[in-house]
C-alpha cells in the first residue's frame, strides 16, 4: 500500500515508535494521521508539533468505546480509515508476581486493543475492498522478553491475533502487518533498563532508533509484509527456535543469568 493520500490512526503516537510513524506517514503524503494517546495534553502536544494534518483524539485503548469514537472523530475529520495502527503498549517488567489487576491492564491494552481497533474500522474497510491494520507486537512476540510473564505471553497473542485477522480477511482486500521490534530506543526501554541497562543491551542485542522502525514499517507497508521484523536478526533466531526449542531455550536461560549478573550490586 502507498501511505500517500490515506488516512491513519496511529496509537500510542504521543511519543516513541507511535510519533516516529505518525511524523513518517505525514511525510510520505498522507491526507491526515490521527493521534491517540492516552494523555490530552500530550496528544495535542504531538498532533500540534506534527502539523495541520495531524488531528489528536486521547482514548485508553482498553476501552472499546473510546476506540470506535476514536475511529469516528477521524472520520469526521479526514474520511474513511485507510490505516489503523494499533501501537500502543505497555508492560509489567515482573514475573508471576505481577497482581491481576497488572495482568488484566496488560491484556486490556496489548491484546483487546487490537480487537476493538479491528471491529472498529473492519466494517468499512469490507464494504469498500480495501484496508490496512498494522498490529504492533515485539520481538518477545515471537521469542521471548526476560523478566517480564505477561509482556511475552500478551505480545505472542498479539502475533496470534494477526496472523488471524490476516488469513480470515486477507481474500476480501485487508491487509494485515504485525510488526515485531527488539529494542528501540524509547522511554519504556529506558524505564526498563535504566541509563546503565540500555548500554548493556545494546551491546548484547543492539538498539535501534525509533526513525529507523519507521522506515522499516514504511518498507513493510509497501511491500505488504505480514512480518515486519526492523532487526533482521529476529527471524533468524525465529529459526532457531522452531528448529531446535531445547537449545534455544538454554541459550536464553544463559543470557538471562549474564543480564542478571551485568546487574548485581
């Protein structure tokens, strides 16, 4: 799909990866990019630095009410939605210990999102033949994140949910992307790892700048793959794992002990 003249919903887009495709949209011709973040302020804040195309709608992307009218303001703006990008995201950084308050947030927001984003547009996408969802997940949707139960079980629902949507709406004219990322350079990798932590997982794993995921969805986008991995590498080590799980999983078991070691007191 060419991005100019279409009209884009980009979640999460206050800052990160989202404002790095909102601001890459808009460059490529898009007729307006929507802004949805959870915060007012800062979605106006980002839709007012992008420029007269770019139109803020705050909704928490948990909730699916806040998503259809998400959905219907962009329309009374712009027009039919071309592109909806669901993006945003969050995580828990903890294990089994997480609460399930912290598990039902993380589902609400890094899987129903998806959904409700789907059932939102997919009705006027059908009846025009045509239609665009990019589903952002993570390299720990199809690997694995350390140190974090419900980011790696909610990101691979994700995957699963796109590979759904994909195959059952594929045939009638929507395309489907699931982008996967490792690590970008942004303020939840940051939050995660803290200033010392972003060096060390650079230098084991390599840290991308959010401009360089943008280019990589744009590629993706224009190319219609269903996978858009910004780190290469990623589908090699998808390889390694379907090829050979117990190897694969002692390797991350290995890596988990050297990121917990790098971190010891």
């Amino acid at each position: 799909m060419e991005l100019s003249g279409k009209v884009v919903i980009v979640t999460g887009a206050a800052r990160g990866i989202g404002y790095a495709l909102a601001e890459r949209f808009l460059a490529e011709g898009a007729t307006g990019v929507t802004v949805c973040d959870l915060d007012p302020s800062d979605c106006h804040a980002a839709a007012q630095q992008l420029g007269d195309r770019a139109f803020d709608v705050a909704a928490d992307v948990s909730v699916e009410a806040e998503v259809q009218a998400a959905v219907e303001r962009t329309e009374e703006r712009f027009g039919p939605v071309d592109l909806f990008v669901s993006n945003a995201g969050i995580g828990a950084n903890r294990g089994l210990d997480a609460t399930n308050d912290e598990w039902q947030r993380i589902w609400d927001v890094n899987v129903m999102h998806h959904v409700y984003a789907a059932r939102a547009v997919l009705p006027s996408m059908l009846a025009r033949g045509e239609g665009y969802l990019l589903n952002t997940a993570s390299a720990a949707g199809l690997l694995i994140q350390i140190g974090d139960a419900a980011y790696t079980a909610t990101k691979h629902a994700a995957v699963g949910l796109a590979k759904w949507l994909s195959v059952t709406y594929g045939d009638r004219g929507i395309k489907v992307s699931c982008l996967c990322p490792q690590g970008v350079n942004t303020e939840m990798l940051r939050g995660a790892l803290g200033p010392s932590g972003v060096g060390r997982f650079t230098a084991m794993q390599g840290v991308l700048e959010t401009s360089d995921v943008a280019q990589a969805v744009v590629e993706g986008i224009a190319a219609e793959r269903f996978l858009i991995l910004p780190h290469p590498e990623v589908a090699e080590y998808q390889q390694r794992l379907a090829s050979d799980p117990d190897r694969w999983m002692g390797g991350m078991r290995r890596l988990q002990a050297r990121a917990a070691g790098d971190t010891a007191p």
